[in-house]
C-alpha cells in the first residue's frame, strides 16, 4: 500500500501532464493539492480487497498465521470456484465502498465514482452483476461467525489508516458533495494502474527480508532512480513570429516562405478562445504536416499537454513520419539533460531502423539504484550538455500495453481508435491520449466503420479537453462538420447555426477551430500561389489502347504513373508493357511484396522520381510505373503523365498530387515537350455506353456509388469540354459535388444512380451498426460510476491483426514471415535481400541467431485477398501452423515466436490452401489456384 502510494505521488509531481493533473483537480473542491491527494490515496488503497479470507487463503503458510490472530477462513481447496466470485479489485470496490458509506455518510452513487477506480486497477471496471453476486456473498469477504468482527475491525483499520497516512481523512467530508466525472474516474484509474505495475516490479521493489535494512523513503527512492522515468515534457508557447519559428523548427529549403495555410494555423492556435480542435484543409504539398506540428507546440504550451501523437493511415506513412517527429524534436527548444519518451506505433516499429537505433540506445536494466550507485551516465556520450533533449524509447515504456504512454508517437491510426473500443485497460490508452496533442492524419481516407470508432474517440478527446489537428487535402464538408459535432460534444446542440455554417463552407484552402463550449470559428487563407492545370482524357481499358497511347506520349521519353485499383489489374497492365517497352522500363510498386522489398521499392522511387536536387536518377529514357494505391500517400514522387483507373473523386486528386508535382524547369521546360502540360487519361471504365460502368474490381474496392458520383463531377472536365481541373482551386468543389446529397445527377444517370446509391447507403448503414457492437459508450453525466464501462467487449486489443481487425472494416488478413529453404534442405532467409542479410541460416532445432530472426522478421508479407475468405483462411493457417519449431516459439527468439512462417522453394514458389504461390522482387507476390 505504501509503495503503491508513493510512486502514484511521483508520477503526479514529475510524470503525469499538466493538464491531465489540473482535469483531475479541476473536479474537487481543493485544486491541485485535492488531486494529488486523491491519486495517492487510490493507489494506497487500491488493494485493500486482499484483506478478505477469499483472498488471503492462498498461501498455507500466511493463512495459519492469520488464523492464529483469530482470522478464520476456508482453505484454498474448500472454497474451490467460489473463490472467482471475490477477484480482489471487485472485493476492494466492495469494502471501500461500504466503509465510505458507513463510516463517512456517502450514498452508493457518492462511493461508487471512487470505489470503482479500486475495482477496475487490472482493466475491467467492474460489472453491475459481478457487484451483486459478491454483495450476497458476505463469507467471501468476510469469514461468518466469531471471526466477523476481527475481520471487519482489521479492514477498516487498513481504511483508516491509509486515509490518515495519505491525506485522504480530512478531505472526505467536502469530497462527498463531488460529481467526478467520468473522464476523471477514467485516468485515476490509469494511474492507479500504472502505480500498481511499478511497485509491484520485485526489481524496483525488492521483497522482504532483502528491503528490510533500507527506511519506506529509501526503499522508494532507490525505485524511481532505477526506473528513470522520463519527466513530463512541458511546452513553452513560442515567441517569435511565424516566419521565424518555422525558419527554427524545420528544415526549409533555401528561399523557402511560410504559406498563408502555416501562417493562420498557427494564428489560430494562439488566439482560439481554449486549445481545442482545429481543422486543417489544403491542397496536397502546402506543407499541413509542419503546420500541425508548429500548432501543436503552442497548443501543448497552451493546454498543458505533455506529447504528441501523431496518427497516420498506415504503416508505410508511419515510418515516413517517424524521422519527421524525430528532426522536429530535436529542434524543439529544451532544457539540459531533458529525456524525452518517444514510440513508433505499429506492430513492424522494431523493424524501422530509426526506431531499432532508439530501442538500443535506450536499453536499460530496471532495477532500484540505491543513492551512491546512481552515478550512471544517461548513455554513453550523453554526459555534456546538450542543445536539445534526449530522445529515448524507455524499456519499461514498451509492450501493448504501457508504449503509447511514451510523450511523442508516431503510428498507426488504429492506435487511437482502439481508445473507443471496449477492451481490457481501455484507460491506459485513454491516459495515452488524454496527455498529449492529437494529430490525425488524412482524415478522408477512413472509411464509415473506422470514422465510427473515430467519432466515438473525439467526443471522450473533448471531454478530456485534448488539443486536437486533423489534417485533409479533401474533406467532404458534411465530415468535416461531423468531426467538429463529434468534438464539440453536448455543447455542439447550442450553436447549431454555427455548425451548419461548418457544414456549408466552400471555401478552400479552410481552417474550422472549435474550442470547447465555443462558437467554431472558419478561416479561409488564400493558398500559397502553386497550383497547375491538369488536363483530364478518358481513355479506353484495353491494354492495347493504354500501350499504345504511352508509346506515343513517351516518345520523347518521360515518366508515367499508371494506377490500377487491384494488384491483379497492376499486374496484368506491367505484362503488356514489358512487352511493348521492354523489362527495364517498366517498374511495379504494390502492396504484396515483402516488407523490405517494399522499403527497397520506395526508396528506389524516391532516388528516381522524388524531388529536383534529391532525385539523382531520373530516367532520360521513358519510364513507366505501374502502381496500386500505394502511390497515393506519403511518397514525394513526381510523374510527367499520369493514367488513372477511376476511383472516389478526393483519392483522384490524390493521384493528380503525384502529377507535375514540382516545378522542372521554366514552364516545366525540363519536361520532354509532349508532357509539360500536365494530363491524366482515365481509364478502369467502359465508357461506350450513356452511363460509365467502372471494372469489377474497381467496384469491389470502392462500391459502384462513388465512383459514379466521381464520374459525374469530372464530366465537364473531360475531353473536348475545355474545362481543365485547377489545382487547388477545384478540389473543393470536387469533393464537395461528389459527396453532397442533393448534387443533381447527370441526363440519363438517374435510375442506375439510384440503384447505386441504395446499395452505398445500406453497405454504410451495415458497417455504422457492425462498428456500434464494441464502440465504447458516450461520456456520462458527471458522478456515474464507471461500473460496467467495457461490457461486452473484445477482451484485449492490440496491434495485431486481429486487434487492428476489430477498427478497421473488411475480411481478415492473414501476414506470414517468408523464408526460404534451400536445395540441402536447409532454412535461410530469402537470398535476394541485401548482402549480410540474405541466405543466413534458420536452424529448426534451435533458435535463429539474432541476427538472422531480425533478418527473416523483416521479410513479413500481408497474403492477398484470396486468403480472406474464411473456408481458406481457416485451411491456410491450419496448414502453415504444420512448421511450427518448438525452439522458435520462447523469449530467445522474440522476433519469430508466434509468427506463420512461409516457405519458398529454392526457386521462389509453394502451394498453399489450394493455391500456387510464386514470388519475385522484382513483381511481388502472384497467386494462381492449382
């Protein structure tokens, strides 16, 4: 107990934000000082349920002394399942809430709201059941007969005690007359949590005899030197003006100027009434990223915010960001010997090289230092003085549970989305987010089931008063004004007008600030003066005519991107032009290669079609990509043509970002002569007919409603109609056309629309509602006690597929580790990867050297969607779980335990589940059923 209480005293004084401290205290009658008591006093008491005969049987040796005092109970034996009636959290809620009532004149509503942060410390507040069952059956906590008394007598002894001792019995009187609110009772049960987990660390907290030479204070001294926990960051609200703190924060190119849309971010981040949520708006390249992070430093400073997530689509844009959060952090100004926490959030982290050097450097045995031991440098080289902090990835700050408490992440969205999903210790990720600044990145890109969670999640943000920047190149306006509603909560019902007025603005590049219990507030910045004309052909899908059609555009040589909607359709189009342009001009990028293959891939596009001055090896020759969506996010590439399958109308201009994307030139003179205009020759549609009818797989993939409603906003941009696509004026009208409900619909459109619509309307309704099952409730009232808070939930989620399966829509994916095994018979890694990595041996009979089991990890391979479907994703686990290596599956090989192991044939092929799989670097993955 006292252990318990004192390390929830130090994370209150030295870890926990700011503004989850002043959350906390803003509740209770005595400010700060109310808080920090309360904290300690749950953490000090959070055990109390063990002091119970349900409990306390367990150790034979214990148990007969305790019955020599005169505390009878059963043995462990004769209680037999009785005893899960009484988990000790539940016991505790029990006898807290019965003595606070008793003894200090609360109701069962007053007692619940504390009560409950006893019963949920291991995840699961508990149920209103669980609670009556245990309140029927007083012997679990109380043995009946002679014994009763004493029993009674020595809880509330404990009670009193720990109220004496951590300020608590003083202060119950006026805290009786408190409604906490449910957020409250949410991150005092994380940090109860969080104490419970550190003191009850034998490392840090040796048992007895071994601990008995050292005082209370020593022995809890000796801990946190050996945890090394690092501190709260706090922000200081920057001074100079914008020009100059951009000029600090980030690596600008020479020339460089601040854009309007970084200007009135940050001056919204300073003026808005309370840091709250701001929307960003503007075109692809108008540099949103650094403008989110410039608000978030002030947003931080202004709200008391310890760290920043930043949440991002996928893993791919996750690792992009990453050395981004890291170069900003390390101009971020600080104070000497600062260490600050930070994660990358997804489940491949430990294979980014960034994040692995962090992981070593910041690899520490926890274990209590006593005062003239702690003499340790923060790691080697690290004893000067340092002109920014220390960047460090904690060792206990890692595991599903406690990594998203490090200050700064970058990751996946799903991280952020499991905080509204009912699962076990959903308050460790709420205390996650609730001390930091939100980034969400390219808000357009998640669809119904995810925007539910993603809802869910923004109104509890609200509630917790989390600054929050979302970030679009092109939002519908009715989702813009849902996220803002979402945000905004209960306060949203009385400014109506004033979300409608969110809901109907067209101008573009917008900013939407909504500060809690305000009036949202719309600023429309011009944009920065780049922009370019895309002229927009339909094109047929015939692989001849779109051959034929690159073989004149490249003439003069060029590069062009061409995407395809399926791996399948890029696939077959790279076929036929390897035919016509020969295998060395045709590259092909997709979601089906190996990990490091993918890596390899991107980079190879950067150092090819990435910026002027940083891409040194832009084909002279006409080149040409074929690429699925991969192409659309996170890579800074640059195309002369782009030839487009027909997709949703905002991932369109996402493509069209890839198009001309830099300046090549005066008037683009650096171009060959044919493709200084700026073309996009759509395609993937049968266009012969009065109404488009896109290909099967482009309607498996977005639905045959979106891409109708995108065919019909871009009609009077095609062809002969004159009407180029102005970037960026016209990406707003685009978006906002193609997702409206009262848009008319072109002559002759009206029935298939119509039917199309239906179809769209009831596949969302389906996903709203099979989302609903999990998402966690709204915030309720303040002083409703947290009981049955994730009821008929998931049990735990994590980052793992079937976790990220519970957020995010769509059949399950099956992810293997692919090997190779050679012509002795032997395993190796696969032997094309780069040189001191590739053909290392895999021994069955023991486990890999690290080396090779991080080499043969980072070969991890998503299988395609013919494995989605249940009958054979059911019989392809059940046959890869036939190679299963008893000596890969504990602690030593960490990187393969768990994992289903794919292997290749020395030529690069297997069968599986009924399929022939057949696998190149050069093209990926390709299935083909026996």
């Amino acid at each position: 107990m006292e252990d318990s209480a004192a390390v929830a005293g130090l994370l209150w004084d030295q870890w926990l934000p700011d503004n989850v401290r002043a959350l906390i205290s803003g509740a209770l009658p005595g400010g700060l000082d109310d808080g920090r008591r309360l904290a300690v006093w749950l953490a000090g008491v959070h055990d109390i349920g063990k002091a119970t005969p349900a409990f306390a049987c367990q150790v034979d040796e214990l148990a007969y002394a305790m019955h020599g005092q005169g505390l009878e109970m059963k043995t462990l034996r004769q209680w037999g399942t009785d005893r899960r009636m009484a988990p000790h959290g539940l016991a505790g809620q029990l006898l807290l809430a019965e003595w606070l009532e008793g003894q200090h004149g609360f109701t069962v509503r007053q007692s619940g709201q504390f009560a409950v942060v006893v019963g949920g410390h291991h995840g699961v507040p508990p149920e209103h059941g669980q609670i009556k069952g245990l309140d029927d059956r007083e012997d679990l906590l109380r043995t009946p007969g002679v014994s009763r008394g004493l029993w009674l007598r020595v809880q509330e002894e404990l009670l009193e005690a720990c109220a004496e001792e951590f300020g608590a019995a003083g202060r119950l009187g006026d805290w009786r007359s408190v409604k906490l609110p449910q957020p409250v009772q949410v991150l005092l049960s994380a940090l109860v949590i969080v104490a419970d987990w550190i003191a009850s660390n034998p490392d840090l907290f040796p048992y007895f005899p071994q601990a008995a030479r050292q005082s209370g204070e020593e022995r809890v001294a000796a801990a946190w030197r050996g945890l090394r926990l690092p501190p709260r960051w706090r922000a200081q609200e920057p001074a100079e003006e914008v020009p100059e703190l951009f000029a600090a924060r980030f690596d600008l190119p020479s020339g460089a100027e601040v854009r309007p849309v970084q200007e009135a971010a940050v001056r919204l981040a300073r003026t808005m009434p309370e840091p709250g949520l701001l929307v960003i708006e503007a075109p692809m390249g108008e540099g949103k990223t650094e403008a989110a992070l410039a608000a978030a430093e002030i947003l931080a400073a202004r709200s008391g915010a310890g760290g920043v997530f930043f949440a991002l689509p996928t893993m791919a844009t996750g690792n992009a960001m990453f050395p981004r959060l890291l170069d900003w952090l390390e101009r971020l100004p600080a104070e000497e010997g600062l260490r600050l926490s930070v994660l990358l959030a997804h489940s491949k982290a430990a294979l980014n090289e960034d994040f692995a050097d962090l992981l070593r450097a910041g690899a520490q045995r926890i274990e209590a230092v006593e005062l003239d031991e702690d003499d340790r440098p923060l790691r080697p080289g690290s004893e000067g003085s340092t002109a920014s902090a220390e960047l460090v990835a904690h060792s206990w700050l890692r595991g599903r549970k406690k990594a998203m408490l490090s200050s700064f992440v970058a990751g996946t969205v799903d991280q952020l989305l499991f905080a509204g999903l009912k699962s076990r210790h959903l308050a460790l990720r709420h205390l996650a987010v609730a001390g930091k600044v939100v980034i969400i990145d390219e808000a357009h890109a998640y669809d119904t089931y995810m925007s539910t969670y993603l809802d869910r999640v923004l109104t509890w943000l609200g509630a917790y008063r989390v600054p929050v920047v979302v970030l679009s190149a092109t939002l519908p306006a009715a989702r813009r004004r849902q996220l803002a509603e979402a945000y905004a909560g209960e306060s949203a019902a009385g400014c109506a007008e004033a979300f409608d007025a969110v809901g109907e603005a067209e101008a573009y590049p917008l900013l939407t600030a909504v500060a809690p219990e305000s009036v949202p507030v719309l600023e429309a910045p011009s944009a920065s003066g780049r922009g370019s004309d895309v002229r927009l052909e339909r094109l047929g899908d015939d692989l001849g005519v779109i051959a034929d059609r690159l073989e004149v555009e490249l003439v003069d040589g060029g590069c062009a991107l061409v995407v395809r909607n399926t791996v399948q359709r890029v696939r077959e189009t790279a076929r036929v032009l390897r035919e016509r342009f020969g295998d060395d001009a045709v590259t092909v990028a997709h979601s089906c290669f190996i990990d490091v293959d993918r890596a390899a891939k991107d980079e190879a596009l950067l150092s090819r079609f990435g910026p002027p001055g940083k891409a040194r090896e832009r084909p002279v020759q006409g080149h040409i990509v074929v690429a699925s969506q991969v192409a659309e996010q996170s890579l800074d590439v640059d195309f002369d043509l782009l030839v487009s399958d027909l997709c949703p109308v905002d991932l369109l201009l996402q493509r069209m970002g890839r198009l001309h994307r830099h300046q090549r030139g005066d008037g683009q003179a650096d171009r060959p002569q044919r493709l200084r205009t700026a073309r996009c020759l759509l395609t993937g549609v049968d266009w012969a007919g009065g109404v488009p009818v896109p290909v099967r797989g482009s309607v498996a993939v977005y639905g045959e409603y979106p891409l109708l409603r995108s065919a019909a906003v871009l009609l009077d941009h095609m062809d002969g109609r004159g009407l180029p696509v102005r970037l960026p004026q016209d990406i707003s009208p685009l978006v906002q056309g193609a997702y409206a409900n009262d848009s008319a619909e072109p002559a002759g459109w009206d029935e298939a629309m119509a039917r199309a619509r239906q179809r769209y309307e009831d596949f969302r309704r389906d996903q709203a509602e099979r989302a609903s099952v999990f998402r966690l409730d709204p915030v309720g009232r303040p002083g409703r006690p947290l009981i049955g808070w994730v009821t008929a939930g998931v049990g735990d989620a994590d980052d793992t597929r079937a976790g990220r399966a519970q957020v995010r829509d769509g059949r399950e994916s099956l992810e293997v580790v692919v090997v190779q095994r050679r012509a002795d018979g032997t395993l190796a890694t696969v032997n094309w990867i780069e040189p001191g990595k590739a053909g290392l041996e895999l021994p069955e009979d023991r486990a890999p050297d690290p080396r090779a089991a991080e080499a043969a990890a980072a070969c991890g391979l998503r299988l395609p969607y013919q494995f989605s479907f249940p009958e054979v994703l059911d019989r392809a686990i059940a046959e890869l779980e036939q190679f299963c290596p008893q000596a890969w599956q504990n602690k030593g090989s960490h990187w393969l335990a768990g994992e289903l192991i794919l292997i290749l044939d020395a030529d690069c092929q297997t069968r599986l589940a009924g399929f022939q799989l057949r696998y190149s670097d050069v093209d990926g993955l390709e299935v083909t059923r026996d």
